[in-house]
C-alpha cells in the first residue's frame, strides 16, 4: 500500500490523533502549564509507541522532558533522527483568534489552532509516515525521534541535556520539519538557517518615578535614552552600527546568489500578504537577501512608564526592551552578545545606567545540497508538487541543530511543509490540511530514496 492511500484509509483516525495533541496547551514560557507540558509529551511518547517504536519514553532535563523513541530494524543499516518539537507560542492577543487556539476546527482547508503547523502539526507527519512504514514492512532505516518541549525558548535544557547522550543521539542524518516552504506551488528546501542573540536590556535613570512638569527637561528620561540608543544601532543605509558585528560574516558568491534567486517572488504580492506600503532593509541586498543570507537586528519588545488607560505625566525610573540579531552562519551567537553588550553601554548618555541580559542564542548552520540527503528529498518533493523543489536559505533559527550538527557530526536536513499564509507565532495560526498530507508522502518517498542514494 502506498503512502496516499494509507492516509485515506486513516484520514478521521489521523484528525482525531493531531485534534488530542493539538488541544494540550503546552505553553513553554507559561509556568504555570507545567502538567500540560509532561502531557503533552507523554501523548508523543504513546503515539510513537503504537506507531511501532521499540521504546518511546520521557526523559528528564533541567527543564521540560525531552521524549526519544527508536527502532532499529537492521544495526548496519542508516539511522534517521526526527528531530521536533511539541512546546507553542503564547497565544495573546487572544481577541484576535477567530476561534479558541487550543480546540481546533477546520475551516476553508485549512486545521486552526495553536501549533498547528509550528510543530505539532509537522511533528505528526513524520510520526504517522513512521507508522506507515513499520505496519506495511517498508522501513529500512533505523529512525530514532527527539521531541523536546522548550524550542520556543531557546532549547536551553535540551543543549545541556544533548552533550550527556550523543551515543544516543548518533545518527546518519536529522531531519526535521519546522520550517516553511516559499508556496505550495513552488516547493523548496532549507539548505541553511539563520542564528540567533536574544538580549534583555534595561536603562535605569531616577530613584523614583517622578512628575514630568516639575522634573521635565531637568533629568535624563530613561525611555527617551532608550529610543536614542536603540535608534542608533542601525544607520540610514541598514546596516548595524555595532563594532566588530560584520568581522565574521562571508558574503555570497555571485554564483551563489545567482541559485539562491531562482526562487519566485512578486515584491507587490508580498507587501500586500503583511499590509504594508513600502520595504526597508540593507542596502545592496534584495528582500529574499536581507531574510535569508544577511544578519538583521529587531526590537521586539519595549516598555516603560505608565502605559495602561488615560494619562499619567511621569518621567518613569526605567525603560527596558527586548532585542534579536538574526545571524548568518560563521557568526557566533556568544560572541555577538559580548559585541552588544559592550556596544550598548558605551552608547548610554551621563545620568542613566544600563543593564545588559543575554536571554539566548544559537548559532545558524548551513548544509551541501549536493548531499545524498538533500537529494532524496528533492526527489521526493519533485515527484509529489510535480516540480524540482528550490534550495533556500531560512530567515528563521533552529537554535539547537547547529549545536547538535557539530555534536553528532550529523547534518540536519529541513523539508518544511508550512506556507506564510499559516501565520506561526500569531493569532490563527493554520496548516493546510492539503499541505499536511503532501508532507506525508514527501517524507515516505525520501526514506525509499535515501535509501537508494546510499
């Protein structure tokens, strides 16, 4: 039986399993969700566990457990390792759901809910194929699974949990789907992945709060210091004004640029799909550049003050804001952070103090596409959307498979199957139901044909 028909066998039974999974409110950031995350987890484990997994069980971190699962069916044959993540994004602003996140319905092809696509809903394809392939006879590959529960927030337990279980771990190559494709009419595949430096920093100016008429234009405004200096760190031509950021950043080939453009894009579609009227970025680089190949730097959070109803004329104690740097692969997570500390400080006026945080990070990775991993997946997506899939470079971070690429010595692999119209991270976040089943039978072709690469 063939993957296809083995969905429409089991399409209600599939819906009914992803709706279970998709219900768990497995909040990483929320403490108070605790229960829910070992739920959540314990529902992996039992799914892989009929799937046909030899074992499926929790393990322990520092933080929330990791499940691993395995079956082995030939020791000298190639070990596939599913990598994936089962903890979701907040889901505020709750008023802008259409329906509740955490009961899913669907509605114009489409499954609503948090997690849908990032990653439950991409988890459960390799699951299901898994499934597939063991009750009909067809695997060949040893396949292990890692499912950990704090990606959202930067895997921190997972990477000191990793160095402790590389034999575990080993294996031929990961592969991973949490990541998008540029349409579904277009397919493509991630050949790389931007890093990431998550900072926190806080200005601090007065003892106290104090009355804007009485102090107004008297003392430094720690809010009005803060814009000063977050507006500062990148010039009127794009780039970061940050001393050193650039040192280990390697430019693209024309050559290379060149195959990186072959993927479609329509500048007028694309302000319209974010509401928008006019791009900014780097000068000197394309859109699809500037989101993929190049680093950027984005306040992602800013606060101060008095900001509830009605008014309040205080020049407040202190103003705090959230920063990202996305990073290209060479540039190290760590060391950028360094860079930026000492950068914000020296840039602080006399009268206030500032406090500088590195909340997490994770360094970008890139991978050969001439690999007989990404050839089979290539295969595999050709024969399915009809077309030869597009390699891409992804704007988003992964931040712990760069650490267990050169952990494990093994490269991960990334066929996402989610589109920018699933809006991850935002409120109403779907997955194509068209795009989950396609998934499905990209992910079986690709282990008949990295078996015949080998």
């Amino acid at each position: 039986m063939e993957m296809k028909e083995y969905i429409e066998r089991n399409r209600e039974r599939f819906f009914e399993e992803l709706f279970g999974l998709l219900r768990i409110p497995s909040v990483s950031s929320d403490l108070s969700k605790k229960e829910d995350m070992v739920c959540c987890a314990q529902y992996l484990a039992n799914l892989l566990k009929e799937a046909g997994a030899d074992r499926a069980e929790l393990c322990p971190t520092e933080g929330n457990p990791v499940v691993f699962a395995e079956k082995t069916v030939n020791p000298d044959a190639p070990t596939v390792l599913v990598y994936g993540h089962y903890d979701v994004m907040p889901v505020d602003p709750i008023e802008l759901w259409d329906s509740d996140p955490f009961e899913p319905e669907i509605r114009n092809g489409a499954i609503y809910a948090r997690g849908a696509n990032d990653d439950k809903g991409q988890t459960f394809i390799h699951i299901k194929v898994f499934e597939y392939l063991v009750r009909e006879g067809k695997l060949k590959h040893n396949v292990k699974f890692i499912l950990e529960g704090e990606e959202e927030m930067g895997s921190e337990a997972l990477s000191k949990w990793i160095p402790q279980h590389r034999d575990l771990l080993r294996s031929d190559i990961m592969l991973v789907s949490d990541t998008t494709m540029i349409s579904d009419k277009v397919p493509s595949i991630n050949c790389g992945m931007r890093g990431i430096t998550y900072m926190e920093v806080k200005v601090t100016g007065p003892d106290k709060d104090l009355h804007s008429g009485h102090y107004g234009g008297a003392v430094v405004n720690p809010l009005n210091a803060l814009c000063r200096m977050i507006a500062s760190l990148i010039d009127e031509e794009g780039h970061i004004t940050i001393k050193g950021f650039y040192d280990d950043v390697i430019d693209l080939s024309d050559e290379d640029r060149k195959m990186l453009s072959r993927a479609p894009y329509d500048e007028a579609e694309y302000k319209a799909s974010i509401g928008v009227d006019d791009l900014a970025g780097e000068k000197g680089y394309s859109t699809l550049e500037r989101v993929g190949i190049r680093p950027c730097l984005d306040v992602n959070g800013i606060w101060g003050g008095y900001i509830s109803e009605g008014s309040k004329t205080v020049i407040p104690s202190c103003a705090h804001a959230k920063i990202s740097m996305r990073l290209v692969p060479n540039q190290e997570s760590g060391k950028i952070a360094e860079l930026f500390s000492a950068h914000f400080k020296a840039i602080a006026p006399e009268g206030v103090k500032v406090e500088v945080e590195e909340k997490h990070g994770g360094d970008g990775f890139l991978i050969p596409i001439s690999s007989a991993a990404y050839r089979a997946a290539s295969k595999a997506m050709e024969e399915v959307y009809g077309i030869e899939p597009v390699p891409s470079r992804g704007g988003g971070s992964i931040a712990i498979l760069a650490q267990m690429q050169r952990e494990l010595h093994s490269d991960p692999l990334l066929m996402g199957f989610g589109l920018e119209r699933d809006v991850i991270h935002s409120p109403n976040e779907s997955f194509l139901i068209d795009q989950l089943f396609k998934g499905m039978r990209s992910v079986a072709l690709f282990y008949d044909y990295f078996q015949d690469t080998l």
